[in-house]
C-alpha cells in the first residue's frame, strides 16, 4: 500500500510540475519575440523584423522622418527604412498596454507620441499608425503634431514575406 502511495504521490508531482514546466515554456516563447541586441536595436523574433529602441523623440514631418529613418545607423547597419504600415501593425498588440497606454507588444522600445508616420503615400498624403487604437490613418505629410519616425530595418524573412517592404521613393516636396 505504502508503494503505490509513493507512487501515486510521485505521478502527481510529476504532472504537476510538467505542468509549471509547460507554462514557463509559454512564457519564455512570447517573452523571447523580442530582442534586445546591442546599440540600440531590437529584434522582433517573430517577423524577423528590426526595430529602433525608440523613435526620433519629437514631432517630425513625413520627408524629415523619412530622412531621419534612411540615416539611422542602430546596430551598425546602414539600410534602415520608414516602416509601412502593415510593417508597425506587427507591433501592435491591444491587450498590452505601456505606461503611456499604447499598445506596443514589447517594452524594448519606446514610442514618445502615438504615432509613427508610415511609408505608404499617395497624392492625398502618407500613412500614419497610431498606437493607441492599431488604426491606420493618413496625413498631410507637412504634417508635425504627435508624429514620430520609428526606424525599421528587415533582417531576416521567417517562413513568409509577411509584407511588400519595397522601398517608396518620394520626390522632395521642395524640388516639386
């Protein structure tokens, strides 16, 4: 009787912490998305996407932010990009909030204002994400107020291309 006692004791502890084991797993995967790399780079695991550790800090127009994110040297690397908008929408994630209440997916990186300014662009003007809603609003690209330049640079393709990240050449609005 003491025998089979002990073992089942034993069995339970096992499930038990098979169990604890299995959760900690979880966590550490949705932990591990993101990557803190060294000079100011995240990795996003996930898409294979890298991110700036924070954005340009203050309120920018789309030709400056543009500029802003093609000179960005995080990491060493000197193919950095302005984001579309299918791009920053990986890192948006609703259910998790930042101290700011955007909902970023990761706390590795730092947005001063809700929204980045997106590559995408037509004559009505370019593309913007805003963090606090994951809507996908457009502005005048002489536009300023509570607009940010988040660089984004695509390392690695896991699996699938996820989005078309070719490279959206705008005249300067200057030259025009």
């Amino acid at each position: 009787m003491k025998l089979i006692t002990a073992l089942v004791i034993t069995l339970v502890l096992t499930c038990f912490s098979g169990v604890q084991a299995a959760d900690k797993k979880m966590e550490t995967t949705d932990e591990a998305r993101f990557e803190l790399l060294e000079k100011g780079v995240v990795l996003d695991n996930k898409t294979g996407f890298m991110w700036a550790t924070e954005d340009n800090g203050k309120d920018i127009n789309w030709n400056d932010a543009k500029a802003y994110c093609e000179n960005y040297k995080g990491g060493g690397f000197t193919d950095w990009q302005m984001p579309d908008q299918a791009q920053l929408g990986t890192l948006y994630d609703a259910e998790k909030k930042n101290k700011d209440g955007y909902g970023l997916a990761t706390d590795l990186i730092t947005i001063t204002d809700c929204c980045p300014w997106a590559a995408d662009f037509s004559m009505n003007g370019a593309g913007i994400f805003s963090f606090k809603t994951g809507r996908r609003p457009w502005g005048y690209m002489a536009d300023t107020k509570q607009l940010r330049a988040l660089p984004f640079r695509q390392e690695v393709i896991k699996d699938q291309v996820l989005t078309d990240t070719k490279k959206h050449d705008m005249p300067d609005h200057k030259t025009m």
